[in-house]
C-alpha cells in the first residue's frame, strides 16, 4: 500500500482551527484544519507531518 505523506507548517492559529502551509513543496495554499486534529502542544511555526491519516510534530522554527 502506498501512502502519501506531507508536510506543513503552522501559520496562524485562530480559535479551534489552524492554518497549515504546505512546505515540502512550493505552495501558496493554505489549509485550515480542526484544532481537534492537530497534538495539542502546536504553536505558529510547528512543522508538522502528515502521515497515516494523522499529524504529528516533526520541528519548530
């Protein structure tokens, strides 16, 4: 099975939800996403990937 995995950045955090950026490749995008399914230790700068239907912390900036 071939699974996909990305990475983002957080941007923005406002209320329950959060803005990630794409940054394993160039894109402008950005995708907000329900606090609820992010690690609940996220900040604006954590570089986060997503793998296996689920984010994980991978760095902070």
């Amino acid at each position: 099975m071939i699974m996909n995995t990305f990475e983002y950045q957080v941007v923005s955090i406002d209320g329950d939800y959060a803005n990630l950026k794409r940054i394993d490749i160039e894109s402008d995008e950005v995708k907000l996403v329900a606090r609820a399914l992010l690690p609940p230790e996220i900040a604006e700068g954590t570089k986060l990937l997503y793998e296996f239907m689920e984010y994980r912390i991978i760095g902070a900036q």
